[in-house]
C-alpha cells in the first residue's frame, strides 16, 4: 500500500543531528544573490563574518551545506508514505523562526507527518520538522507540502480548502528581485543539486525548455526581498514567511514581490514580470515583530 494514512500519522518523529558553519551562510546569502545589487551595495551584514545576520530561511539548508561534506541526504523518512520520489512536487513552504539563528551551530532536527489528504488523483503530505539548540531551546519550525501526483485514492479525507485572497487594492510595495543565468548553479551548493536545476536533458525531460530555479531559491529571495525591502535590513524582525508554489521561475528573470500590509502581517504574490506576470509564488504570508 503506498500511502498509509493512519501509520504516518501515528509514525514517531524521526531525529537527526545537524551543523553549519559561517562559511555555510556566506555561500547561502551570496546564491540568492547578497551583495550584488547596486541598489543596496555591498551589504556587510550578510557578506561579512563580522557580525553577521543570518536570512531566517537559512533553516531551509541548515547542516546540509559546504560543511557537510559528501554525505546524502537522510531528510526523507517518512513511514507509511511509500512513493515514487519522482513523482513528487514541492506545493509550499512555511517557516516559524523562535529566535534569530547563530552564524554558526548545531541542531537537533525532529520530523514528522502531521497530515495526509487524498487530493483524487494526488496526495497532499504535511511534515512538520522542529529545530532545537543543543539546550533544547527552539530555533525554528518548518513546514513542508508535497504534492504527490498518482498517489490519491487512498482515504476519504480530502482535508479543508484554504481561502486566500490580497486585499481588493494597489500594493503597498513592489519589490524586483533580478536573478542571474548562474543562479540555479550557485544554489544547488546549498545542498540540493537536483539535476533539474543545472541539466538541460534533465529539464526537457520533466517539460521545460531549460533548468528551472529551485522552489526553495525563490522563497529565499522573497525573504531577502522582505528584509532590505520592508525591514529596513533588519533579519531579526520576519517572524515567519508562508508561501505556496504556483509556477517556476528561470534563472535570469526577475521576481517581482507585491506586498501588501495588514497590521503585523504582510501579505505577498510574486510573479515573474518577463512572462505576462505568471505566478511564482502565492497563499503567501509573512509576520513581522515591531
């Protein structure tokens, strides 16, 4: 049976100890693209070691960066959900920051299924993973959907529909974030070097004409978008950062971040401006402390 509802539901968590090191946050700030906008010059706080910020979604490739070496990735385990992996879609990302994370350390990184919906023809699984300093203290909370095409008919439970709309007015804010044709390249050293991000026979074989930027690249770079943008530079504000995955977006386009203010929350829509606004990002939703 592929999916088993109530056994990945009631799996324990699975655990796994991580680390990075400054280095590891230097290559990941410089792969989104930090430091090379004339329009915000070098920035020392996210280029430098010399107190150094760290992007919240940063968590996104904490322990599998430079530092980590040759070692695959263990991140998947999840009992009773027994898929074709290549079938699978990255369908949105959440993340709750507890605290503002160290340039460098350790973790302990726990995981589990908190939902599974039969979608029809696709499953919808839900993991959630926290990380805790080596005092136990939290750090952050992470929140992935995957859409598993195939692989529905396996539960009557087709789990709520989520309203999402942005106010019925102008933005507040747009921000263009450019991106470089290398800029797929430079992030898979985060840890991810999926070929679809670099090989053109890859690519054309899951339908596109050229490698595609990583999901997790275009959430990295609303984050970073949000903080020069909105926060005045100051990473330790975004609380957290919600979004859905509509479309892709290819190295060398720009994304464009409409922002739109609701008392502590901003809501958000990124598109792609080179392709009649297609979307890139929806259901998104960030929280800033004051």
């Amino acid at each position: 049976m592929p999916i088993d509802r109530d056994k990945a539901l009631n799996a324990p968590p699975s655990v796994r100890e991580i680390s990075w090191t400054t280095r590891d946050v230097l290559l990941y700030h410089l792969s989104l693209g930090a430091g090379s906008d004339p329009a915000t010059g070098p920035q020392p706080h996210l280029t430098y070691e010399r107190g150094l910020a760290v992007l919240p979604t940063f968590a996104m490739v904490a322990g599998t960066g430079v530092s980590s070496g040759e070692r695959p990735d263990a991140s998947w385990d999840m009992p009773g959900v027994d898929i074709d992996l290549r079938a699978i879609l990255h369908a949105g990302q959440g993340l709750v920051v507890h605290r503002p994370l160290p340039a460098a350390g350790s973790a302990t990184v726990s995981s589990r299924v908190t939902e599974v919906w039969d979608k029809g023809k696709a499953a919808l699984i839900v993991r959630e993973s926290t990380a805790r300093d080596p005092g136990g203290a939290p750090l952050w909370t992470e929140t992935m959907r995957i859409w598993a095409r195939g692989e529905g008919g396996f539960s009557s439970e087709s789990g709520p529909e989520e309203a999402w709309s942005v106010p019925d007015r102008g933005a507040d804010l747009v921000v263009d974030t450019p991106t470089v044709p290398q800029q797929a390249l430079l992030y898979r050293l985060n840890g991810d070097l999926n070929p679809l991000h670099a090989d053109p026979q890859t690519a054309r074989a899951a339908g596109f004409d050229r490698p595609i930027l990583h999901g997790l690249a275009s959430y990295g770079l609303v984050c970073a978008a949000l903080a020069e943008g909105v926060l005045d530079g100051d990473v330790r504000r975004l609380a957290s950062l919600s979004v859905r995955f509509a479309g892709v977006l290819f190295p060398g386009e720009t994304l464009r971040t409409a922002v739109w203010r609701e008392a502590d929350r901003l809501l958000l829509r990124s598109t792609c401006p080179e392709r009649d606004e297609a979307p890139v990002l929806t259901h998104a939703t960030a929280v800033v402390n004051a």
